[in-house]
C-alpha cells in the first residue's frame, strides 16, 4: 500500500511540475523580461557596477528564480553568474544537447531583446521543461535573464 501511494505522488509530479512548487514559487517570462530591461538600464550607467551588483544578487537582480547573467561579447567568458564566471557560455548545451550558450551568443544584438529556448530541469523535480533565455548586448557585454516555460492553467500563454 505504501509502495502504490509513493509511486501516485511520483507520478502526479512528473505529470505536473508544478505539484511539487508552490504558487509563485517560479517567476513568469514577463517578469524576466522586465528584471533584463532594468539590468540594460544598470550596464548603460556603469558597466562594472552592475556587473558586480548582478554577482551579489543585489534586489532588483534577483527574484525567487531570476537572477541577472552577463558574459563578453568578445569572448563569451561569464562575467556574471550564480556558478559559471569565467566559463564560456558558447559550450553551454541543455540535456538534449541543443547549444543553447552559442545560440544566445550569436543572437545578441544592440537594442534588442532576443529570446532563445532551451530545455531545463525544473528545480525540485527530474522533469524537463523549456525555459526561455531573453538576452541583449550592452556594449562589451550580453546580458540576460531565464524563465521557466510552465503551464498554468490561469495564463494560457505559458
């Protein structure tokens, strides 16, 4: 009987990623976009200053799952990021091996928020899910942000 109630409870988590977070646990795609047009605003006043305030996950660089990453536009080096500083983002690749790194490298632009989707754990879980990376150049630097792509029944858009 045991067994049978753990493998219901394993199941209802694989079949909902969600069962296993709590509301709001996970930020939406909006809110990503909006924590990256503040960090564009940051880099354009001073570049060295938001670098090191994006790598102390200072307020408003950070949000439940979002935090700000940068890396060189000449080089791809990190240069801000929970765990990969000085890693080359182009040898990023997601489980299925997309190169999702390379892929947001060459699709930076100036003045631009470009979107890249790439597969991801979800935290908590052994479940895939997309997740959509919004990335703009700033100068010497790419920066962007993360979401999760999940399901919610109340925003059909996710």
């Amino acid at each position: 009987m045991l067994n049978r109630i753990v493998l219901t409870i394993i199941f209802s988590f694989a079949l909902n990623p969600l069962a296993s977070a709590s509301a709001g646990e996970f930020a939406t795609p909006e809110e990503a976009r909006a924590m990256l047009k503040r960090a564009i605003t940051e880099a354009k006043a001073n570049e060295l200053s938001a670098i090191e305030r994006f790598n102390h996950n200072d307020v408003p660089f950070r949000d439940r799952d979002l935090f700000v990453f940068c890396f060189n536009s000449d080089g791809g080096k990190f240069t801000a990021h929970e765990a990969f500083v000085a890693r080359d983002v182009r040898e990023l690749r997601d489980p299925n091996g997309k190169p999702f790194g390379l892929e947001m490298y060459d699709k930076a632009r100036e003045d631009r928020i470009s979107e890249v989707v790439y597969a991801s754990q979800l935290p908590g879980t052994t479940e895939l899910t997309n997740k959509k990376a919004y990335v703009a150049r700033i100068g010497n630097q790419i920066c962007g942000v993360s979401a999760y792509l999940l399901k919610d029944s109340s925003n059909p858009s996710h």
